[in-house]
C-alpha cells in the first residue's frame, strides 16, 4: 500500500515537471513542389527534350521520342500540339510533359531553355500585366532545384572569397519563394526579376550556388513565424528603403549601420552614377507623367525621404500644384533608382544618382563586402532584414 501511495506522489511530482520539458513539435514540412512562370503571352511554345518525353493531357498519356520539336499552339478556345506541322493533340485546355532528361522549352525554336522535371502548359491565365496572346508554360519542380537556377542568375558574379553571400542570397531568395507560397491561383512565382526572381533553369546553374542552396538547405528567415518576403537589389547606393512589411526597415549600409563608417557597398560600380539630359526632355518627361499636354518651364522641387534620402517626387505649380512620383520619373527614363538630385541648369539637367534596383532589403553588392569581410550569411541577413528568426522548414 505505501509503495502505491509513493509511486502515485512520484508521478504526481514528476507531472509537471515533465510538462515544463515537453517541448512542442515543430512544424515539419517536406520540401515543397512550386510552380514558376517560365513563359507567357504567347500564342505558340516550342518543346523538346534530349530524353522520352511523356505528354499528358487529362488521362491520356502520348509517348514522344527523343529530339522531336513539337509546338503547342493556341487553336481558337483551346490548346493543340503540332509535330511535323500535323495536329497530334487538339481541345485541351492544359497539358504537361514530362522528363527524365532536359526539357527545352522556348518561345521560338532557336532560342530555348532548359528545365527539369515538368512543364505545364495552360491557356487563359491572367497575370498581373496586361497581355495579348493566351498560353502560359509553368515549370513545376521541388523548391531547392529552383533554387539552384534563382541563386546562379540573381547573385552569379560572386567570387569563392563571397561564398557567404551567395548563402545569404540563397536564404532570401528561399524565403521570399516561401513566403508566396498559395498566395496566388495558377502558379507560385514569376521567374523574371521584374516580377519576383530571374530564374533560366538548368541553363544557370553554377557549383558555388548550387553549394550554397544544399548548405542552406530549407532555411528560411521568419518574423512572426511566417517566412519573410525578403526582397533584395543589387546595390543600395549606402543607404536602403522602407517596404511594405515591419522587416523591411531603412538602414545605412555600413558596419553597425553608421553613418560615419565607409558603406559596405561603396565600391560597387553602381555606387554612383549620374546622368546628363536636356533641359527640354527633362521637363517634357515629368508634364507627360502629370498628364499635361503642352509645354512650358517649370522648376520642380525634389521632395525628398529624409530616412531614405530617397526621392518620392517631383513638386511643381501651374494652374494647380502638381505631383508627379519619383519611381514613375525613374523608369520613363530608365534610371538605375530613386536616390539622386537634379542640377538643373539653362539647357541641361544632371541626375546624380547612387544604387541599382528599388533599394529595399539586401544590397547584393553590400553582401558580396561584407563576406569578404569574413562576416556570416546570418549577420549578413540580420543587417538588412529587422527583427528576423532563422528556422528550418523541412
Ligand atoms: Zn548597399
């Protein structure tokens, strides 16, 4: 009876304390498949394959030889595959082909690219731009091998003596993939930087990302448990912008973010720039964005961010006060950033400007320093993305 009583006031004691140990499972995902954007508005794709290529459309699986150029084709409501110029599949509204080898994909038939695993070819979706033709090529893979293409197109150029950026640019471009995940219909991201992250497949891939990717491996950088969407741009100019989300916070690139220390990125060649233009297209540029049709001279004042130094407009009165965005300014003339001043004189204007990209998150250049500084991917990545949490997805 007394042995029952002190086992029972052991478990008793011991309860609890085995519940301040018990530690809550974490979330353990597999590694997931994505769906990437590789071709659209375009009414014709060439395919072909160094391999068998099998071509699926619903439950009807046709085997195609190796070497053979097919071309898919829209054909009025629906989408049919040519080989030799004669319809072998015709009424489908999507189809995906299969490989074990190469899969070379191209809007016409000498310029193609390669990809692995599956392609998917689909007909009336709608993107985020405005598009005339209908058939969209979606390459389907696991994560981790797109990230062998993303990380060699987006951060390529970095030298052995980098290698610690090219981690931090695999953690981001991991991340920010991560973090779009389900958040649209018909495929997960774009694979051009305009939209999201360059990626040209097989085509791409070099050993020192592809290290870096397994070396990562399913690590992502997190706020608030959700993974970030870690933007990043090739070189800030010294100094980074505000995002859309809490992480992606102004910061100057320099150690401790100092403004008396040397910019990490100062020896960029993109660091400054600056660019001459003539009075008239200077003025002629900013009345077309603010809508006016006709000519006069206006001496627009640049409101400046006083955080990001960057510009947010261009003010100017005339019948009213008129406003017109800096980031509208900058791709009307094709500017590398927001980050500049103007001197604008009798019959020319010069843009001074410093950076490459939108300036928010990690500065590639800033990076590849900072690794030559023998600084790791993980104070890299906690020096531009604010109050961030590593954890390993799968
Ligand atoms: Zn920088």
């Amino acid at each position: 009876m007394a042995k029952t009583y002190i086992l029972i006031l052991i478990t008793l004691i011991c309860l609890p304390i085995r519940c301040c140990f018990v530690v809550r499972p974490k979330k353990i995902f597999e590694e997931p498949i994505i769906a990437v954007a590789v071709l659209w508005d375009t009414d014709t794709i060439y395919i072909r394959s160094n391999n068998y290529l099998t071509l699926t459309n619903q439950d009807r699986i046709t085997n195609i030889p190796v070497n053979t150029l097919l071309m898919v084709i829209e054909n009025q409501d629906s989408i049919a595959v040519l080989k030799n110029n004669k319809i072998i599949l015709k009424n489908a509204s999507q189809i995906t082909f299969e490989s074990e080898g190469e899969i070379n994909i191209g809007y016409n038939s000498k310029t193609m690219t390669a990809y692995h695993n599956k392609i998917l070819i689909k007909k009336g979706i709608v993107h985020r731009f405005p598009t005339i033709h209908n058939l969209t090529a979606i390459n389907i893979l696991p994560i981790e091998e797109y990230l062998y293409g993303v990380v060699s197109s987006e951060i390529g150029e970095a030298k052995e003596n980098e290698y610690e950026s090219i981690k931090a640019q695999a953690v981001c471009a991991r991340s920010y993939t991560m973090s779009l995940l389900g958040q649209r219909k018909d495929f997960d991201i774009y694979g051009s930087y305009l939209y999201d992250q360059e990626y040209k497949g097989t085509a791409r891939e070099y050993p020192l990302a592809i290290k870096a990717v397994n070396e990562t491996r399913g690590e992502i950088m997190q706020y608030k448990n959700e993974p970030i969407l870690a933007q990043y741009h090739a070189c800030c100019g010294g100094r980074t912008t505000f995002g859309r989300y809490p992480y992606l916070q102004p910061i100057i690139d320099a150690p401790n973010h100092s403004r008396h220390k040397k910019p990490y990125c100062q020896d960029s060649p993109y660091f400054e720039w600056n660019m001459k233009i003539g009075r008239d297209s200077f003025e002629s540029t900013i009345l077309k964005l603010a809508g006016i049709p006709y000519k006069f001279r206006l001496n627009p004042k640049l409101e400046i961010n006083k955080k990001t130094k960057r510009v947010e407009y261009f003010k100017f009165k005339s019948d009213k006060e008129y406003k017109v965005s800096a980031e509208s300014f900058r791709k009307a003339l094709n500017l590398r950033s927001t980050f500049f001043t103007c001197k604008i004189k009798n019959d020319s204007t010069e843009i001074i400007g410093h950076g490459w990209g939108h300036g928010i998150g990690l500065c590639q250049y800033g990076a590849m320093a900072m690794a030559r500084q023998k600084i790791t991917y993980k104070n890299i990545l906690k020096h531009y993305y604010s109050n961030i949490k590593f954890f390993r997805a799968y």
